[in-house]
C-alpha cells in the first residue's frame, strides 16, 4: 500500500533547516545546541512515527519536481529505506550529544555542527530516495558535505586526507553516474521502487558495464578492497566525524547503495542468472579477511577500528551476493549491528583522547582503572564484532551463515569463522590491556570522561545488546529488516 | 575542373587575395601588417560578393533615363557597403589599439611584444 | 619548420575554397539564383515599391534598413570603442570636470609641424566646394550612386584635411561640447525617428509608406535618413582623427 | 501585453539607442551614465520577459520590420533558442550594477572613459540580442560585428598593456572569424539568391551541387567555433577574459562566447532543414572537439595560480560540453547542451562575479595569495563555492541536469565513450576548483592582513549572491528550462527523421 506523506520529506527537511539556522546562529553555542538538538530529536520523533505504518507494510510517498522524463525528485520511505533511516536518526541523537561535549572549546564549531546536520539530512535523502537519480543527487552531496569535516583540523595532513577522500569517493559518484545514464537510456527508468527494473534481454554486455559501474562506484564509500585506501587516511578527522562517516554515513552510503543496486536495480533473480554475484562474493570474503589483518597490525586505535570497518562493511557485501534471504537479512540488519557497536568504539576511542590524550593501543595499559564505565562499554562493542550470542553482531553472523548454507557456499563459513577469530585477535588485546595489564601501582581511580561523551557511549553499547536480545521481538528495526527482505524475495 | 575555375576566375581571384592576407597575417611580425593582411583578407571577401552579383554586359542597378536591362544585382553591393563600413571600424579600433601599445611598449613588433610579457 | 606549417595551412585553405567556388554558379551569367530570386524583384518593383531609382539605397534603406541600422551602429560602436582605448590618463586633470575627450586632448596636443603654403591654400580653396560636393551625394543618394555613408566620408575627408591644414583648434569649433554627442549619434537616432514615424504610418517598424498619396512623405523620410548617415559617419570620422592625433 | 507586436524591434533597438543616448547623458557629469545603462537594461528586461512569455506559450514567431516580407526584407524570429536573451538581460543588467563601484576602482583607467565602457557595454548587448533573434544571415553577421567590437574594446578597457595587447590578439582572431562568416554568407547568397534563413534552408535543399553548400558550412562552423573558443581555436581566450575587468569577463565567459554557440545553432537549423549534407562529418569533429575542449581546458586550468585565468580555462571546457551536446545530435544532448548555454552563463557569472569582488578588495588575484580569504569575505566565498559546485555538475545544482542530459544523448548515440568522456573530465575540473575552495577556507593565509578584509560592497555583493542562488534554484527546477527548449530541439532534429 502506498500512501502520499509529507513526512517523508519532512524528514531530511528538518536536517537541512536545521543546518541553515546553526549557521545563522553563528557563534552564539546555546541557540545552536538547542537546534541542534530539538532538530535530532524532532526528526527521530518523524522517523519513528512512520515505523508502525511501515511495518504494516505502509509505504510512504512523496514525489516533487520531474528532472528528466518520468524521473523526478521523490521519496519513498520503503522498508529498506526505513531501517536506514531509523538507524542514522538514532545515531544522529547520539551523537549530536556526544560531538557537544567532544567539540568545545573548538575552533571551527558553527562550520563543524552545520555540515554535520547537512551530512545527517543527504543521508537520509538517500534512505528515502524513489530513484535511482535522486539516490545519486543525495549521494554527491554526501561528498561534498563531508569534506569540510574531513579536513576540519585544516592541517597539511587533513587536506592530505580530504584531497585523497574526494578523489576516491568523486571517481566513483562518477561511476555511479555512468551507470545510471546507461540504466536510463536501457529502461526508461530509474525507479528503486521495484524488486528489479533490469532484464536479461539487454545483453550480458550491458549488464556487466551497468553492475560494474555501480557496484564499483559505491564499493568505493563501501571501502571494499582495493577501493578502501581513503577511509585509514580520512581517520584525521575529529571523532565524532569519524563515528558519523565509519558507522552512518559515508560508508553505509555505500553499502546502501550496493544493496539498491543488487535488489531494486538488478533483482536476486537476475543477478542469480548471469552470476555476476559470485566476484562480489569473492571480493568482499577477501576484503573482510585481509582488512582484519591488516587491522591486527594497527598501533593507532582509530586506525585499528578503520580497518575493521573495511572488514565489517564487507559483511554486507557478502550478504547481498549471496542472494538468499537468510543472507539478506543478516546484511540489512549488519548496517544497524555494525553502526551502533562501531560507534560506541570511535565514542570510546574519542572520550578517551579528550580526557587522556592517548592515541595508540599500547598507551592504553590499565586504563581501564580510570575509565572503567568506557571501557566497558568498549567491551560490549568487541564481544559483538566477535559474534557473541546476546551480542548483535551474533545476529549477522547467524542469519549469514544460515544463507550461506542456504546457497550452498559452504566455504563462507569458514570466512565467518575466521573473521571472528581475526576480531578477538585484533580488539580482545585491547579489553586485555585495559583490564589486566596494568603498570604495577595501579589503583581503581576513576576519572571518567565528560558526562556528555560517556551517556552517549553508554547509551550507544546499551543499543548494542538490546539489538541483540530482541531480533525476534515485534516493532524493533530487525522486522523492517524482514519486511524489506519479503518485499526483495517476493515472498 | 579546371575549366569551371577558368569560368569563375574572378572568385578565384578573390580566393588567391584571401590567402595573401591569410598568409600576411601569420608571417609578419609588425602588429599593422598583420592588420594590413586582414584588410586584404577583407577585400577579398568584398570583391567575392561584388562578384557575384554581376552579370555579362549589365548596367548599375539605378532606374531612370537611360538605364537598359538586364542590370546587376543590387543586393551584393548593398551588403558590401556595409562590410565596407564594418570595415573601417574594425579598422579605427585596431589602430587605436596599436597606437597605445605603441605608447606603452614602445614597439609594434609581436615577438618583442611577447617578450615583454 | 615554421614555413611549412604556414604552406601547408594556406594549400589547406585555398583547396576547399577553390572547390567550392569553382562549383558555383558560372560567373555573369543571368540565370543563377542571385539575379532570378530577390534581386529580380528588387530590379522590377523595387522603384515603385522602395521609392528609389538608385536600387541599392532602396535595399539599404527600405528593403533591408535594419542592417544599415546596424551598420551605423557599428561605426558608432568603433567610435565609442576609439575612445574608450585612447583616452589617456595624463590629460585628465582630477576630479568630475567635463569630460571631452577632445577638449581635453588639445590642451598638451603636440606641435604641429608647419603646413606648406601651397597645400594651405588649396585646401582652403577647394573647402567649400567639397562640402557642397559631399552635400550633392548625400541627398542625391537615390537616385545616382552615392548615399549618406558616402557623402559622411568625404565630409569626414574634409574635416581632416581642414584639422591638418587649419590646426584642431580651428576645427573644433565645427563641433561644439553641447552637440557632440547629439552629431556622433544621429546616424542611429535618425533611423529610429524615421522608422518610429513610418511606424506609425504603416504598422511596421522601420516602414515606409508604399501609397502614392504618401509619396512625398517617404522621400522626406529617404532624405533624412541620408542627411542623418552623412552626419553621424562625419562626425565619428572626425571625432576619431582627432582623438587619434591628440595621441 | 505579450502580444503587442513591437516588442521584438524593441529589445534590439533599446539597448543600442540607450548606448547612443549614454555620453549625451553624460555631459553634465559621467556618473548619470551607469543610472542611465541600468535604466536602459530594465527597459529591455521588461522586454524580453514578455517575449520569452510569448515564446513560451504560443511558440516561434516574427517581426517584419519595414513590412515586407521575407525573403525580400529581413526578418526578426523569435524562437526557443532565442530565449538566451533572458539571461543576456539578467547577467547585463548585473555586470552594469556591478560596474558602479567596479570602474571607480581601476586605477589605470581615465574617468572620462568611464561612460564609454557603458555605451560599450550597452552596445554588447544589443548587439547579442540583435544576434540571437535575427532571422537573417546577413544580419546576423552585422548583430555579430557590433558585439565583437564592443568586446575588444571592452576587454581592453582596463587600459593595461598586457590588456591591450590581449585585445588586438582577440580583434584579430575574431575579425578573421566574421570574415569566414561573411565569406560563407556571400557564398550561400551565390547559391542560393537569398538571405533569410529558413527562405536558404529550403533553397539549399533544391541545389545540384553540393560543393558550396559544404565550404560554407565549414566555414560557418570554424567562424562561430572561434567565436565560441572550441579547441583548438581556443587561442584568444584565456588572455582576454582574465584580464578583462571582472564584470567584462562574466559577460564575455557567460555571454559572448555563447553567440558563437548559437551560431552554430543557426548554421544547424538551416542545414538540417536544407537535408541535402550528411553533417555526420561535422557532427564527429565537433565531438571530438568538444571532448578535447573538456580535457584540455580542465588541464589547463589546473596549473593556474590566477583566479581568473583559470575560470578562463574552465570556459573552454564548459563550451567543450555544449558543442558536444550540439554534435552528438540526439534529442537528449541537444536539450542538455542549449540548456548548458543558460545555465553555464549564470554559473560562469558568478565566478567571476565572485572573483571580481575578492580582487576588488584584496588587490590579489592569485589562490595563493589569496588564502584564507573565506574568513574575511564569507558571503562572497560561498557564492564562489556554489559556482564551483555548479560547474562541476554536482547535483543539485545547476550544472548537474545539463551534464546528464549530455550523457545521456551519448549513450543514446551510441557512442558512450563521449559519456564516459563528459562526466569523467567533468572530475578533472573538479581537482581546480577544490583547490580554490581550499585556498579560501582551509588553508593558512600568506597575507595576513587579508584577515581584517571588509565584506564587497553591496552593489557587488547582491549581484554576486542573485546569481549563486539562481545557480541552486535552476539545479533544483532545471525541469523548466530543460522542458522549455525541448520543442525547439525537436523541430531542430526532425529533419532527421525522429
């Protein structure tokens, strides 16, 4: 059922005005945390307003000016695009508190906080876009909005790494383009709102220039090897910018993508008919692998946690080429489980560079004596990634290992199993040293980071076990996930 | 082919003088005789459309006592009074122009000009 | 190296010209498309229709007047393009002063070599004959050869050889301040004054009256035409000399 | 109102009668002149607005001024193309508010010049709107001469020798490219007795020989290419728009060089209609062109540390982008490219707009030396960020949908690598115009004092920010412009056959 609903639009509205009255406010900080937060909350209170209806299967439309024949500026908040939304509305509450007390006593703050509402507002563009066009519309100012809070520091480094950034992610917008032009000029259309709008009769040829231009473009904000190299450099950034770009989103514009792409562009019986999955399936087993690897050997903590979101957003990747239900499902819900335990980490890693100026693991020796609520919180977010039951990185590594056994693949298994032994390796030495290793006179004193940078990660690591205590639950974000994968599968 | 050329000869004329000026303008050095090749340039294109309006053993194209058939076509020279004047006013600017490099660099020569930037 | 990218530039000129032209029409003879299309009508009807013996001021005036409209605008925009380059700094004392160019020109205008007696008296001589000859052309234009832009230049002709002989100061007076302007211009204001009235009479801007009760009127409107090219071209001639001579 | 006939005769004429007006209002004291041209381009917006109103709801129409009609007077036709003179009116009418301060500032320049550069300008664009609505050759020929005058002029107006020296580079290139025009004109008179565009498209079509027909087309096609500044007769252009004074360099990059564009416009509506030449030729050379006008102009522009040099360069890549639209010659990449002639117009503006503006009061004109400059001169920066944005063709602003359009009529022809071509050059210019935005905003200033820089003034500032914000609106509505030119371009192809 689809019903026309100005709440739909409301919503990235409410981003974008937002953004325009901080930078208004300029530097007068109380006017612009109360924007900033009655903005957040308002636009999770729209958000969750739609949850009941979507989870009934509502659909939510609202189309606006046509750009070329027949494709238009609309929206359309489809299950999918709800469980995005619902996550990056989460986060922005989150971490909108968390960058208030991260942020003071900075520079740039009204540059900082407005860009950050346009990033939230083009992010949820993008969960809500009806096309493909104004998926990329979205897409490209993400891009844009995003690069003054790469190289907010205006360091050589930062413009190093905000140079290297837009030439990543702008190559493959251009990618992108490509691809839609050819889906454009092949069909007519550039509708997502249709489990595939692609068919076999265009040609292999055409096919794979179109799969391969989108996948390829937004593999690259997905950071799949060997397209990742901008996301361990962009981690100059401030913190919460980097929570926001390695767990809402730039790279889950990526994987969004990639999930439009496989299911509303292509559709899993197509793509199940001219096998181009199985190299996607390969390369993302390969990226989740080698990025955890890499990961192991990181001494940088934000550096460390880059990698294992390369290695984490291949998860998704992986269970959009399966192509089976089980699979789907686990890569939908990934986006929500990778997000919150991931963030709770950056939080973690933030509130401890603010309050202790350490930066690299082995500084970190029995700081769990003074930081004990965040570092527990950091333990919540390692046991997910590691794939304990209760924990909701359990739930991904479940529902994909039932799809992968579901296609046959047997030897995903064995990936998952791996990656959870390459997670322990890499995050377990890092609980270890907190807790246990100590310099010897080490004594239980806490001084904790600010009020507003530890409710936000404590906040954060409670979303983490809830997820993964009430998959089966009715009216939490895993049923959109469900619904999204009937309305995919046509079941 | 050579003989249509024989039979257009006055439009090859024209075509020959073009080329002159074309040449005049990439050779010379001396800003006013690159201008002098346009001028030739622009009279090639003149005498071409003056050309072509006339006709074998025609009179001007102004009625009156003793004007006979068949007369020339009057539009060419029409259009070419006015190229003419377009001309001379191309002409002023680009003298005024060479006068005040002149006043400024102390030479029309475009190599030395282009030293000086 | 250089002689042969401008060799080979020229053959790559003249070889598609020379094709093309030697594919035209033959040369004078009565039947190709230039004598049977407009121009025939033109030469059969024009007199009547244009109200001109002299044909091509009828297609300059009547038929095509928008283009000599343009024509004189663009002698009018090479005059204002004249000054706008040569009007030089040192001349200009500060402040909001009139600004006339050539006023302003003359005062620090150089020496003028001396002028032979000879090319003095002839030129004084032979002055007034020559504007009643430029006069002759101009309203004389439809019906011999001849017409304002031709009549302007031998106006303009005689201004500078009046400067050269007399001295700019002399000169200057043909044109005072006030009318300068007014004088630069007339080419273009006159055309859009004529072709407002005939406008007004026929419904078409830039129309001439064809009615033979109104025959009387299009030759007046022809004649100010003329008198208002030979005027501007004069004046921008004039005006141009002497602004490139103060440099 | 829309349908009084006059209209037509009106907009060509106020303009150029204004420029005569402007030193007989300017005896008592130059200052009335810039009241007087902007008096003059409000006159000739109303207009024009009432004529694109017209257009838009009853389609292509004409004045036959004189009354006779074509093909024995001339005629002036108004057709969708014809349209641009809405944004000759606009971006006019700016540059002349923008001028006030501008002028008074050069201090090279003569005050009593000052109301010439008016008359000059005012004669520009009359001589533009002359150009785009005359249905005549020979006309057009003559709109084209008065614009290119009023053009060298003005781009040596600052009065500089490097600037004058730019300008004689220009007259002389450009006077060599009327000449063409003039010579293919003279040579489509031979054939077919005739001037009036559409009386030649017919008459063309019933020719035996083909010859003629292609000599001038071809040079028809390489004057309006110089016009239009295609590589690799690019030549003149870089020179002369950066070192024009800023509001000459928004009209010339925004609307001269588009004349040439329309030009070539009119050459194909003749051609097509006339059907007797298989223009594939031309159309693959303008491709080609148009694709190493892209690459090239974005190489360029990359190693300029002058401002302005380096919009300069981005023109030619931007015209790179029309022309290709022009050749590719389906449905799709015409509309995107007449439409990029709007848009780039408006984009381009504000750039140098913007530009001018910091020049004006920095003194700078280099990226480097200008760092920092986003803190002191914030509104203005932000306008240059929109433009840059646009130009790029990042959604949604107004540079995006052309740039689609564009790629879509390549994949449509058939020969995607020009798509490919298109949107990956348009990265390339991207890397130029991230390291302006990253000279104004985030890297440390070279002067300090650039800190303590006062905000434009208003008169340049408003002008400035109309255009920038024109720029995100025709992005977000560029649906209307696009709709708006679409039955033009399909009554410029249907001789094609669909």
């Amino acid at each position: 059922m689809e019903v026309t609903d100005i709440r739909v639009i409301l919503a990235p509205a409410i981003s974008l005005l937002c953004a325009a009255l901080v930078f208004l406010a300029g530097s007068n900080k109380h006017w612009r945390r109360f924007w900033m937060l009655s903005a957040a909350t308002l636009k999770l209170g729209v958000v969750m307003s739609m949850l009941p209806g979507s989870l009934q299967g509502t659909v939510y439309t609202w189309g606006m000016i046509e750009f070329t024949p027949g494709i238009g500026l609309a929206f359309r908040a489809d299950a999918l695009g709800m469980f995005f939304a619902v996550v990056s509305s989460t986060l922005w509450v989150i971490t909108t508190i968390y960058a208030i007390g991260y942020m003071t006593g900075d520079e740039h703050r009204v540059r900082f906080f407005g860009f950050f509402a346009l990033c939230v507002s083009t992010t949820v563009g993008l969960a809500f876009a009806e096309n493909l066009l104004t998926f990329f519309l979205f897409y490209e100012m993400l891009t844009i909005c995003t690069y003054p809070l790469v190289i907010h520091d205006e360091t050589p480094d930062a413009l190093k790494a905000g140079r290297k950034y837009l030439t990543y992610t702008l190559i493959g917008g251009a990618f992108i383009m490509v691809g839609s032009v050819i889906v454009y000029d092949a069909t007519g259309t550039l509708s997502l709102g249709h489990p595939g709008i692609l068919s076999a009769e265009l040609g292999t040829r055409t096919l794979l220039l179109i799969f391969v231009s989108l996948v390829g473009g937004f593999a690259v904000k997905a950071a799949v090897m060997p397209l990742h190299g901008w996301l361990p450099s962009a981690m100059v950034a401030p913190t919460p910018v980097s929570a926001l770009l390695h767990a809402v989103a730039v790279v889950k514009a990526g994987a969004f993508g990639i999930l439009r792409t496989v299911y509303n562009v292509f559709g899993v019986d197509l793509l199940e008919d001219i096998g181009f999955a199985v190299p996607l399936m390969w390369i993302a087993a390969f990226t989740i692998l080698a990025a955890s690897l890499v990961a192991i050997f990181q001494d940088n903590i934000k550096r460390r946690l880059a990698f294992s979101t390369i290695s984490q957003l291949s998860y998704i990747v992986l269970g959009a080429a399966l192509l089976t239900p089980f699979a789907a499902t686990a890569a939908i819900v990934h986006i929500a489980n990778q997000a919150f335990a991931k963030i709770t980490m950056f939080f973690v890693a933030g509130a401890i560079q603010r309050t202790t100026g350490k930066t690299n693991v082995h500084e970190l020796a029995g700081i769990g004596y003074r930081m004990p609520w965040t570092m527990g919180a950091f333990t919540v977010a390692a046991l997910s990634f590691i794939g304990m039951p209760l924990f909701a990185g359990f739930i991904t590594k479940w529902y994909l290992s039932l799809g992968a056994l579901e296609s046959g693949e047997y030897w995903v298994l064995a990936v998952m199993i791996a990656s959870s032994l390459f997670n322990a390796a890499y995050f377990l030495p890092i609980v270890y040293l907190a807790f246990f290793k100590a310099p010897p006179g080490t004594q239980l004193r806490v001084a904790e980071a600010r009020p507003t940078l530890l409710i936000s990660t404590l906040v954060a690591a409670a979303y983490v076990i809830v997820l993964g205590t009430t998959a089966e639950v009715p009216g939490m974000p895993f049923s959109l996930a469900q619904a999204a994968v009937h309305f995919v599968f046509g079941m | 082919m050579l003989e249509a050329l024989w039979n257009n000869v006055d439009y090859v004329a024209s075509v020959v003088l073009f080329c002159i000026g074309l040449y005049i303008i990439i050779a010379k050095n001396n800003l006013i005789k690159k201008f002098l090749g346009l001028n030739i340039m622009e009279t090639a294109v003149f005498s071409f459309i003056i050309a072509l309006g006339v006709i074998d053993g025609g009179d001007a194209p102004i009625m009156g006592a003793g004007a006979h058939a068949p007369f020339s076509s009057p539009v060419p020279q029409a259009l070419v009074l006015t190229g003419i004047v377009v001309a001379v006013s191309t002409t002023a600017l680009a003298l005024s122009l060479i006068i005040r490099i002149y006043r400024q660099c102390g030479t029309i020569e475009a190599d030395e000009l282009r030293e000086m930037e | 190296m250089k002689k042969a990218f401008v060799a080979a530039l020229l053959i790559l000129t003249a070889m598609p010209l020379l094709i093309g032209v030697a594919a035209l029409p033959p040369h004078g003879d009565p039947d190709t498309p230039v004598h049977t299309h407009i121009s025939a009508r033109y030469l059969e009807e024009g007199r009547e229709e244009a109200g001109a013996d002299n044909i091509v001021t009828g297609v300059l005036l009547n038929y095509r007047g928008l283009d000599t409209a343009g024509e004189v605008t663009v002698i009018f925009t090479a005059l204002m393009a004249g000054l706008a380059v040569l009007i030089s700094h040192k001349k200009q004392p500060e402040g909001d002063a009139a600004y006339d160019a050539a006023e302003a020109a003359a005062e620090d205008a150089p020496v003028r070599a001396p002028v032979s007696p000879v090319v003095s008296f002839v030129v004084r001589l032979l002055a007034p004959f020559i504007a009643l000859f430029a006069v002759y052309v101009i309203v004389n234009g439809h019906v011999t050869p001849g017409g304002g832009f031709q009549g302007g230049a031998i106006l303009g002709a005689l201004f500078i050889a009046l400067t050269i002989v007399l001295g700019r100061e002399r000169t200057r007076t043909l044109m005072p301040r006030l009318a300068q302007p007014w004088m630069q211009g007339a080419a273009l204001l006159t055309f859009v004054g004529v072709g407002i009235v005939g406008g007004a009479l026929t419904g078409y801007f830039l129309g001439f009256p064809a009615d033979a009760s109104l025959h009387l009127a299009r030759k007046l409107m022809m004649l100010v035409l003329e008198a208002g090219i030979g005027l501007g071209g004069a004046a921008v001639f004039a005006t141009l000399f002497l602004q490139m001579e103060a440099e | 109102m829309a349908a009084w006939p006059h209209w037509l005769p009106l907009v060509v004429l106020a303009p150029l009668l204004g420029a005569v007006f402007t030193p007989v209002v300017s005896l008592r004291s130059r200052h009335v002149a810039p009241w007087w041209a902007l008096a003059v381009m409000s006159a000739t917006s109303v207009a024009a607005l009432f004529l694109v109103l017209r257009v838009a709801s009853e389609g292509p129409f004409s004045y036959l001024p004189g009354g006779w009609q074509p093909p024995y007077g001339i005629e002036l036709r108004f057709d969708e193309f014809s349209a641009v003179i809405s944004v000759i009116c606009l971006i006019g009418w700016l540059a002349v508010l923008y001028s006030l301060r501008y002028t008074e500032w050069l201090r090279e320049v003569p005050k009593q010049r000052i109301p010439y550069y008016y008359a000059l300008l005012l004669l520009n664009l009359g001589g533009m709107i002359g150009f785009v609505v005359t249905g005549d050759l020979f006309n057009l020929f003559v709109f084209l001469e008065i614009l290119s005058l009023s053009a060298y002029a003005l781009v040596a107006f600052s009065g500089e020798h490097i600037a004058e020296m730019a300008a004689f580079k220009y007259l002389l290139m450009g006077a060599i490219s009327s000449l063409l025009v003039l010579f293919s004109v003279g040579i489509i008179f031979g054939i077919t007795g005739s001037l009036n565009m559409a009386d030649v498209a017919t008459r063309i079509g019933q020719l035996d020989s083909a010859a003629p027909a292609a000599l001038a087309l071809a040079m028809l096609a390489i004057g309006f290419m110089v016009k239009a500044a295609v590589f690799p007769v690019h030549i003149w252009l870089p020179d002369a728009h950066a070192i024009a004074p800023s509001p000459i360099s928004a009209v010339l990059s925004g609307l001269v060089v588009k004349v040439g564009i329309i030009g070539l416009i009119r050459v194909y509506q003749i051609y097509y209609a006339a059907g007797v030449l298989d223009l594939h030729t031309l159309n693959q050379v303008l491709v080609w062109l148009g694709a190493i006008s892209i690459v090239m102009g974005a190489f360029f522009a990359i190693f300029q540390d002058d401002i302005k040099l380096m919009l300069a360069y981005s023109t030619i890549s931007n015209v790179g982008y029309i022309v290709m639209g022009l050749g590719l010659s389906t449905n799709f990449s015409v509309i995107g490219g007449s439409v990029h002639v709007f848009n780039h117009a408006l984009i381009k503006a504000t750039l140098f707009l913007a530009a001018g503006a910091l020049i004006y009061r920095t003194g700078y004109r280099t990226l480097t030396d200008l760092r920092g400059i986003g803190r002191s001169m914030p509104l203005t920066c932000i306008a240059i960020s929109i433009g840059a944005i646009s130009i790029v063709g990042i959604p949604p602003t107004a540079g995006f949908l052309c740039k689609w359009y564009i790629a879509l009529g390549a994949f449509e022809a058939d020969q995607p690598f020009f798509g490919f071509a298109l949107i990956f050059g348009a990265l390339f210019i991207f890397i130029y115009y991230i390291r302006m935005v990253n000279a104004f905003y985030f890297q440390a200033p070279v002067h300090p004092e650039i800190l303590e820089v006062a905000e434009a003034p208003l008169s340049m500032l408003a002008p400035t920010l109309l255009l920038a914000s024109l720029c995100l609106i025709m992005g977000i509505l560029g649906r209307i412009p696009l709709a708006f030119i679409e039955p033009a371009a399909a009554r410029l192809l249907a001789p094609l056959g669909g």
